[in-house]
C-alpha cells in the first residue's frame, strides 16, 4: 500500500468516525469536500506536468535511438568503402547515441510510472470525493427528517391531540346537549301533570319539606 493511499484511508476513516458525532455534519462534509477539491487540483496539475516531462523523455529516447541505427548504418557504408577509420568513428558516435538512448529511456518509464499513479490516484480521489458527496445528501436527507419531525411535534402542541381531542370535545357537547333535553322532557312531563291536576298543586305540609329538601340539594349541586 503506498504512502498516498494510507494517507487518504485514515483521512476517509477519520471523516467517517465524526460524521456521527458531530453537531453540523454538512459543515463537516463540506469542509472535506473543500480539501479533496484542492488535492484534486494540485494532482491534476502535477499530473500534467508529468504527462509533459513523460513526452520529453520519449522524444529524447527516440532521438537518440534513431541516431544509433543512424550511426549504424553509416559506420557499415564506410566500412564497406574500405574507410576503416571512418568506420571507428561512426561507430564511436553510435555508442554514445546507444548510451544516451538507455538514459533517456529510463527516464522515460520512470516518468510514464509516475503518470499512471497520479492517474490512479486522481481516480481514487475522484471516487472518494462522490462518495462524500453521497454522504452530504444523505445527512442532508437526515436533518431535513429531523426539521419536519420537529414541526410535527410543535404543531401537536399547539392544537392538542388531533382528532381524539376533537372527538372528546364532540363528547362533552354531546352530554351537554342530552342533559339540555332531559331537562326540557322532564319539565314537559311536569307539566303535563300539574295540567292533570287542575292547574294547581293542593297545599300540602309533606309536600311543602319535600320541595324545600330539594331546593337545598340543588343550591349544594347535587341535582
């Protein structure tokens, strides 16, 4: 595992265990998206410039490498003239442009190396920023949830317990009307009474206590 990508596994790890605890996750989340955004450009820079120092190489390798056949192929025309001497220093040349291919052939795969991890590693980047990004909608998601739930409960507050207590209310006035109604029935009949009675009650002691029992259990409100 390289350097880069334990660095970045303990920074996602890190992010991870204070998602949960923290006040503002969205906050949090968008500070590390900030970070991940300026790595991502400081990699694509560098990759670039790889990339450029990558062609460089390739160019001087294959420069190099065609003056060596070059060199080649003059060093057996001129030996083949019988220029011996002309021969040794073609030769001569070549083995410098040989030398000089191999050097700039190292460097080029090194540098071509070095363009495949930064490749690597800006998709790893890219994948670890969209996951964030997952995580952003889904706290956002959350919060949102949380805000809603909150309204709901204010709401109950303020206006009771819905519909049971409307339903309760709805009960009592019906009481209230069924006592309204008993009251009036039973005064009805009462009176159909005294009608039966020509009009009047006859004066009559037992009677007169019970009517004065009866008022003193009202004004104590036990009617």
């Amino acid at each position: 595992m390289s350097i880069m990508k334990r660095l970045r596994d303990i920074t996602v790890a890190t992010l991870n265990e204070h998602l949960e605890s923290a006040e503002d996750p969205v906050r949090l989340i968008d500070q590390y998206l900030a970070a991940r955004r300026e790595q991502l450009q400081q990699t694509e820079r560098l990759y670039q410039q790889c990339v450029g120092h990558a062609s460089a190489m390739r160019q001087q390798y294959l420069s190099a490498l065609e003056m060596k056949e070059k060199r080649e192929q003059q060093a057996i025309v001129a030996l083949k003239a019988g220029e011996e001497e002309m021969a040794r220093l073609v030769l001569h040349e070549k083995l410098q442009a040989e030398e000089k291919s191999e050097q700039y052939k190292k460097l080029y795969e090194d540098a071509q190396q070095s363009v495949l991890e930064l490749g690597e590693e800006m998709k790893q980047i890219r994948a670890d920023y969209q996951e964030v990004v997952d995580k952003r909608g889904y706290y956002l998601a959350r919060m949102e949830a949380a805000r809603l739930q909150q309204r709901m409960n204010e709401r109950a507050g303020a206006f009771g317990t819905g519909s049971y207590g409307a339903a309760r209310s709805f009960n009592r006035l019906e009481d209230r009307v069924s006592d309204m109604e008993m009251q009036a029935k039973t005064l009805r009949d009462v009176r159909r009474m005294n009608g039966g009675y020509g009009g009047y009650a006859q004066v009559n002691p037992a009677v007169d206590a019970e009517l004065a029992a009866l008022r003193q259990k009202l004004e104590r409100g036990d009617g």
